[in-house]
C-alpha cells in the first residue's frame, strides 16, 4: 500500500491497493503518518548505539500492517489484510467502469438505434409478450457475455506472459479488465433499460398495445418490452464496438495509468 525510503525523504502511495471504498479516509489516515514519519528529526529514529531502529506507524485502522520490506532501501513499508482483493478492486475502481458505454460512440450510437426499433416494431411487442422472464433473464446474461468477449477479444484488451514471475501480475490484470467490463456492461445495460422504459411510456399509446397484443397491458408488458430492447441494444453494441479503433477502446475501459503500464509493456515486448 506504501512505501517510504527515508533515506530519499520520499513516500510513495499505491491508490488501487486500498480497494475501492472509502478512499479518501484510508489514504488520508497513511499520508498523515508518513508525512509525520518524513518530517521528524533523524535522531528519534536511531537506538542508544547509534543503529537506527524501525519507525513506528500508528495508523488509526487496525486493517493496515507494517511489515519488513525485502529492499533494504525502503524504510517502511505498508500492507493490508487481503490485499489481492483490495487491490483488484482499487483497480476496478480506479479503471472507472460506469463510464464505459460513454466512451464508446460506436456502440452507443448502434445500442440507442437498435432500442429505438425495438420500441417502435409491433411485431417486437408480440413476440416479447410470448416470452417467459426466465429467457428474458437467458438474454441478459447472453448479451452481457457477448458484449465482454467481444470487447475482449476484438481489441486485444487479454494480457499473456510466459514468465512464470509475471504470471500473477497478469492474472490479477486479466481478472481486473474482466470485472471492468463486466461491471461497465452492467451499468450500461440498466441504462439503457431506464432509457427504453422512459421512451417506451412516452411513445407508446396503451390502446395502440392492448389492441396489438389482444389482452389489457399492465406495467409487466412496458417492462418486459424494455428488458427485451435493452438485451437486443446490448447486442447490438457488442457489434459496433467493432468499429472504434484499439485507443478508443482502452480509454473507455481503462485508467491513464493503466493505459500507460499496458503501452510500456507492449514497447517492451
């Protein structure tokens, strides 16, 4: 989470290592106490004997734990209970995956288009009615799968290493682009839902519905109508995703700094 090298009078702060909430209140309580570690007198820090001792850390969270670091240069160093799940998640946070369909005109443009057919096709109204909610749920999580494995696999967004040390870093990466996609497809979709929805009660005339389907509407139909668009703008997202060059992608579902690790790495290779 931290690591401070006295001898250099710097200190250094890993933002996704505290995970994803609250933030503001864990890393404020560390560089409080770093600062204080960096600004106090040398002499405090060294035994009877002249050997310089460990500085303390009296972080307010018993979550935080000062440990030997294996580089004798860095003087503190900070860790934290589950600290892979924590710093999955601070990446996942850090990636800010809400904004993802927002960054991706393409698929944006092809989602909100296929919704609007969907919203308007009477023959779309008639088969929605005869399906279950249990294939519309199938839907859902069908859309959402294609719309991640598409991302993934059409704009190289996958990492590989044959070195067994790098091995784990590239899981956890791997792990963290998944959930960011995921969680991001997720937002999308319960966004495109609200929008359906909305112009679905604003376009749709009840007597128009029930006469194309035969029976009363309910709010049930209005729903599953917009449940359905929103599976099929998914879909169709998936498909226009494909026309946004590898950047755009990356700037969608990746932090700068991400972005910056994954182009060194790449110049490396």
């Amino acid at each position: 989470m931290a690591d401070l090298l006295r001898t250099e009078r710097v200190a250094l702060v890993s933002l996704p290592a505290f995970g994803a909430l609250p933030l503001r209140k864990h890393v404020g309580a560390v560089a409080a106490e770093l600062t204080q570690e960096l600004t106090e007198p040398p002499e405090r820090h060294r035994g009877k004997e002249g050997e310089r001792q460990e500085p303390g850390f009296a972080t307010k969270s018993r979550r935080f734990h000062r440990v030997h670091s294996p580089n004798p240069d860095v003087t503190v160093r900070i860790t934290a209970s589950y600290a892979s799940l924590r710093l999955l998640l601070g990446l996942v946070r850090a990636n800010q995956p809400w904004r993802l369909l927002a960054g991706l005109k393409g698929a944006l443009a092809a989602a909100l288009a296929t919704s609007a057919y969907v919203l308007i096709s009477p023959s779309a109204w008639q088969f929605v009615d005869q399906v279950s909610g249990i294939k519309l749920a199938l839907m859902t999580v069908f859309a959402t799968a294609i719309m991640v494995t598409w991302l993934i696999t059409a704009h190289n967004l996958w990492e590989r290493s044959t070195d067994p040390v790098e091995r784990s870093r590239v899981r956890l990466f791997n792990a963290s682009t998944l959930i960011t996609l995921l969680f991001g497809v997720g937002c999308s979709y319960i966004l495109l839902f609200a929008v359906s929805l909305l112009a679905e009660v604003f376009l749709i005339d009840p007597g128009f519905l029930e006469k194309t389907l035969g029976r009363p509407v309910t709010l049930d139909v209005y729903l599953e109508i917009a449940w359905f668009a929103s599976s099929v703008s998914v879909l169709a997202g998936a498909v226009g995703s494909n026309f946004e060059d590898e950047s755009t992608v990356h700037r969608a579902a990746y932090s700068r700094r991400e972005r910056e690790r994954r182009q060194a790495r790449r110049n490396s290779g």
